[in-house]
C-alpha cells in the first residue's frame, strides 16, 4: 500500500538527521507551499521542494518500512 503523507520519521531517513530537524522542515514547506497545519504535506510536495526525485524517494521510502 502506498502512502502520500510526508513524515518527520522520513525525513530523518532521507536526510540523517534529527527528528526535530524533520518537524522543522515539514513546518518549513507546509508554509512554502500555504498550508494549514492540519493540512499533510505529500512526498511529492516535498520533492519538489527539495529537489529530489520522486521515484526514487518513493523506493527509498518504501524499502525502509
């Protein structure tokens, strides 16, 4: 099953970095993108920010589970 929610959990395995840095940067992106913070950010918002690819994030992701 595929999943379109952005986590701070993903972040962190994207980036290895801290889980509060992956809060700090979906909070960053939510505001880039004017979203409300009950709204998600999708992989694909956040690839696009960031400049990754968004097959490859996906595979990442999904071999990480």
């Amino acid at each position: 099953m595929k999943r379109l929610e952005m986590t701070p959990k993903d972040v962190v395995q994207i980036t290895a970095k801290s889980e509060r840095y992956g809060r700090e940067q979906i909070k960053k992106i939510k505001l880039h993108y004017k979203k409300q913070p009950h709204q998600i950010l999708t992989i694909e918002e956040y690839c696009q920010y960031s400049g990754l690819d968004y097959q490859n994030i996906l595979i990442f992701l999904n071999a990480h589970r």
